[in-house]
C-alpha cells in the first residue's frame, strides 16, 4: 500500500482547480521518471477536483493509481486529492481527507487563497508520511487487523481439530461425561453428514 500524492485544492464549480499545497512520495519510481509521474500526478489531481462536484467523494482509477477525492465545497471551495496505488484501503483514504482539509481550514486563512506560493502548509508532507501505513493511522482498520488476526488463528484450530477426527471419536466413545443418548447423537449426526458431498 502506497500513497504517491497528497493535493489541497481550490475548485471553483466551472473553473480551473488551483493547488494550494501539496506533497509527494515518488521514491519508488527512478530518479528519471519521478519529474513526469510528478506532472502526471498533479495533472491528475487537478482533473478530477474540476470533475467532483460540491460535497461530494470519489474514487477514480487510471492505469494502476486510485485518486481518492473529496470536494467539501462551501464558501472556501476546497477539495483534497490522494493519489495511492490500487491497493490502499478507501475508508482511511477519505479519512485522511477530512482531517487535511480541516486541519488546512484552521491554520490557512480563506484571504490567502488568491496567491497559492505565498501558502506555507508542511503539515501536509506528515499526514503523507503518516497515513503510509493505514493501519497506524485509521484505529477502525487496525481494530479489523487483529479482528482478522483472532479469525486466522481460530480458523486454524479448527482445521488441527478437525485433521484428528478420528481420535475424536475415540474421545467420544470413552468419554463419561457424555450420555449413551450424546453418543448416539454425535455418531448419527457424523454418519449423515458424511453421506454427503458439497460441491
């Protein structure tokens, strides 16, 4: 999972998107090829701001890139764009969005809008580096990872257990906290569903 670009935008409806700050992580492409993913990445990002309309998101797929965008809309007419590969988890995506284009709104005043290169964000290069890894930023997904974690090892269990069938029998057979009746009912329920296969 990788984010590439992370872009603040003004996008008035029916004009052009300007960028306001921005940040990039194009270590993973060669030094040759960072300049025009760099282009592409932003050319990118502006288009797809111009087509969001207002208090709206979406997520748009070109060649193995997501861009993720939320256009917030309202008086200040800001949309956040990230731009991951095809593998980063959506919800965290527009999470990160929210809080940017927050946390932007408090420490950017709406009057410097007008001239982008006098605009001084670095907070936007730590939530690239922070939301890196989507699980240390997004509790909900990290709460999902051991959730899927307990999952793999009960699964595994069950898979030992049921590999030992046999002595399972034999347990069931010599077992004196089961009742004759227990036992008969564990042995009819095993051979009738042994008589089928589910394909």
């Amino acid at each position: 999972m990788k984010i590439y670009a992370l872009s603040i935008l003004v996008a008035p409806p029916g004009k052009t998107a300007t960028v306001l700050s921005s940040a990039s992580d194009l270590s993973s492409f060669s030094f040759y090829q960072r300049g025009s993913v760099g282009e592409f990445m932003a050319f990118f990002a502006r288009t797809i701001a111009e087509r969001t309309p207002q208090g709206q998101r979406q997520s748009v797929q070109e060649n193995n890139y997501t861009a993720h965008v939320y256009n917030r809309g309202g008086a200040e007419q800001l949309t956040a764009v990230i731009v991951t590969d095809q593998e980063y988890p959506v919800r965290p995506a527009f999470s990160l969005l929210t809080k940017l284009l927050e946390d932007f709104t408090a420490k950017v005043p709406t009057s410097s809008y007008s001239t982008p290169a006098s605009i001084s964000f670095p907070e936007i290069n730590n939530y690239l580096q922070k939301y890196q890894d989507p699980r240390q930023a997004d509790a909900i997904m990290r709460v999902q990872q051991e959730l899927d974690e307990t999952k793999i090892i009960l699964h595994k269990t069950i898979e030992s257990v049921l590999q030992r069938g046999e002595k399972i029998n034999d347990l069931v057979d010599r077992s004196q906290a089961l009742s004759a009746q227990s036992k008969m009912f564990y042995k009819t329920a095993k051979k009738q569903n042994s008589c089928c296969v589910v394909m």
